[in-house]
C-alpha cells in the first residue's frame, strides 16, 4: 500500500539524499571540531553559559564602564 504512493516515495528519496552528506573536512581545523563539537552536543546549556559569561568579561575589560551604559540603554530601549 504505501510502496505506491509517491509521498512516501519521495520522503525515502529525500531520506536517503540527506543520509549521503559527507563527512565535514575543514582543514588544518578538522582536529579541532572534533574535539570541541561532543562538548557541545552533550551538554549545551554548560558550554552557552560559559562562553557567554567569557564573552561578557572580554567585553568588560575592552569597553570598561561603557559596557555598563549600553546595558542600561538597551534595557531603556526595550
């Protein structure tokens, strides 16, 4: 019954399509990827918070106070 219908025909086509992507090379960074990307996978939130708490003290220490007054502007803004 569904070996007929040309949905299902064309969602097993797409199906095998996205099942043949290649692996990803990026070069000298392969090695790299490899490394960081199960540190992703596996506990996302943890890696979020803390690029996110890196990020806010580099922004800290290149802008300064200024950081601070952006904040509140935007803050202000929305």
């Amino acid at each position: 019954m569904r070996k007929n219908d040309k949905t299902y025909k064309l969602m097993v086509s797409k199906m095998h399509e996205v099942a043949a992507v290649p692996t990803q090379n990026l070069g000298p960074f392969t090695f790299i990827y490899k490394k960081l990307i199960p540190y992703f996978k596996f506990s996302p939130w943890r890696s979020a918070a803390i690029i996110s708490f890196a990020a806010t003290v580099f922004l800290y220490l290149l802008l300064g106070s200024t950081l601070v007054r952006l904040a509140s502007a935007l803050q202000f803004g929305f």
